[in-house]
C-alpha cells in the first residue's frame, strides 16, 4: 500500500542525505606524521599519496601503508588514523635493533597484492 512506499522513499531520502554528506564534508586538510622512525615526514608524506580534498571515509588504508613501507626497509609498523573531521595521522615505528647490535628485528611486513 501507500504506506510502504512512503516508507521505501523515505529511507532512500535518508540513505541519500547520509551519502551527500559524507561524500561532501570529511574531506582530508592536514596529514601528520609521527612515531619513531629514520624516515623524515616529507618522505612518508610523499610515499602516502594523500591527496588534500580525498574522502577520510574512501580511503585506502592498506594501499597507503604498501606505499609507504616499500622501499624502507627499517620500518616495523605503519598505522593510518582517521581523525574526524579533517586528518589523517600516520603513526609510524622502526625496526628494533637485535641484542648483538647487527641485525634489526621486524614484524612480518603485508604481502602487496601482485
């Protein structure tokens, strides 16, 4: 009946003011970097990729951190955070160095996808 369909309408109406709005604000103005680690902030910044005006909600964090991890060996972890309504923190930490001082311990590293 009429009923149903203005219920079916409505919550298209809703769905798409949700959609609207997210797709509208939450949009990347500062990106910050932090942690532990050799590597300098305008390196990670340029290896991230992340664009002023990107989405906070469509982004990829794991292409993010593949970018960032290849070609830097002494990192241990990368974290990407989301802090609403405008930033991303990148949260990084470098390998530790093992106790006879010559090789560096790191976690197992994410496989890119081939």
């Amino acid at each position: 009946g009429p009923g149903i369909l203005i219920s079916l309408l409505c919550l298209v109406l809703i769905c798409a003011a949700i959609l609207a709005a997210v797709t509208v604000f939450f949009k990347v103005k500062r990106v910050t970097v932090s942690g532990e680690s050799r590597y300098s902030s305008e390196e990670v910044l340029e290896a991230a990729g992340i664009a002023e005006g990107e989405n906070l909600f469509f982004l990829n964090k794991e292409a993010i951190t593949n970018r960032i991890f290849r070609d830097r060996p002494y990192l241990d972890t990368v974290s990407i955070r989301r802090k609403f309504p405008d930033t991303v923190e990148i949260v990084l930490q470098d390998c530790v160095p093992s106790a006879d001082g010559r090789r560096t311990r790191c976690r197992p590293r994410p496989r890119p996808p081939s």
